[in-house]
C-alpha cells in the first residue's frame, strides 16, 4: 500500500499549513507523505508558530516557506486549505476539504495554542479517516487527544 500524499494549503505558508504538516509528521511518521504551501509565501515561518510547535517537542525551524510551484506535483489524496478561500488556486487531489481556521499570526500566545491544537485535532481526524495509524506519543500531546480526535481531556 503506498503512503496516502497531503498537501496543507494556505495564502503565506508561514503558520496554519506549516502547522498542520508538522502535525502530519508527528503523528504519522513515515505513514504519510505530508508537504505544505502558500499561494503567496512570506518566505518566513512564523516565529509564534516556530516557538508553538517547540512545545510539543516539534522543530519547525528546519521548515521553509514554500509557494504551490515548490511541493511535489500531485495528485494527492488530500487537499487541504486553511479557509484562505479563493486565494489558493486549485491543486489536484481526491478529496478537498476546507477547514475555516482562523490565521493566528497577530493572537496573543493562549490563542495562538488554541489555533494549533485545533489544527492538530483536523490532522488527527483526517488521519483516521485515511485510515492512517497516529504514534500514541505524538496522539498524546496537548490538544490531540489519542482515539478520539477530540480535546485532550474531554
């Protein structure tokens, strides 16, 4: 069986998308295929998201922003834009999902961390119903809780 392909879309690639494959990655390893990109990148990582995902012991750091024209061609099986609407230009893909997630790149840090787990819950949820396996450890960070793609502690 080949590894299901995801692409995290988003206008500067600099937080939600950056975010969200970060979150691919951690929860499903060498499972997935997972790559993210701007239809107009910043050409910089958010330091917010950067200093974020540092607490779920992820180095977003290594990451680049990155435009459509630098991930792998596709198709993918799935598609995913951050709610940037008509700014991200069609990429093929067998399933499309738009998830209208606020930008947090000027929320004060409390905030901030509540966009990031509800990306890392999304993430968790679209793995499962790939039927991709999340890693217990990274199923059991804040905000993603294992088995139910719910909050942690709920």
């Amino acid at each position: 069986m080949t590894r299901p392909r995801l692409l995290f879309v988003c206008v500067e690639n600099s937080c939600r998308s950056q975010m969200a494959e970060a979150f691919a990655r951690m929860l499903a390893g060498d499972g997935v295929e997972a790559s993210s990109g701007g239809s107009r990148p910043s050409g910089v990582v958010n330091p917010k998201a950067i200093e974020s995902m540092a607490e779920l012991d992820y180095d977003l750091g290594v990451h680049r922003s990155e435009g459509l024209d630098d991930v792998p061609p596709g198709p993918f099986d799935a598609v995913v834009t951050m709610g940037c609407g008509d700014a991200c230009p069609h990429v093929p893909a067998r399933r499309r999902e738009d998830w209208a997630i606020r930008d947090p790149k000027d929320l004060p840090p409390d905030e901030f961390r509540a966009v990031r787990d509800e990306v890392g819950r999304r993430v968790y949820d679209l793995l499962a119903d790939l039927g991709v396996n999340p890693r217990s450890e990274a199923a059991a960070a804040p905000g993603v809780a294992a088995g139910s793609g719910g909050p942690a502690g709920a």
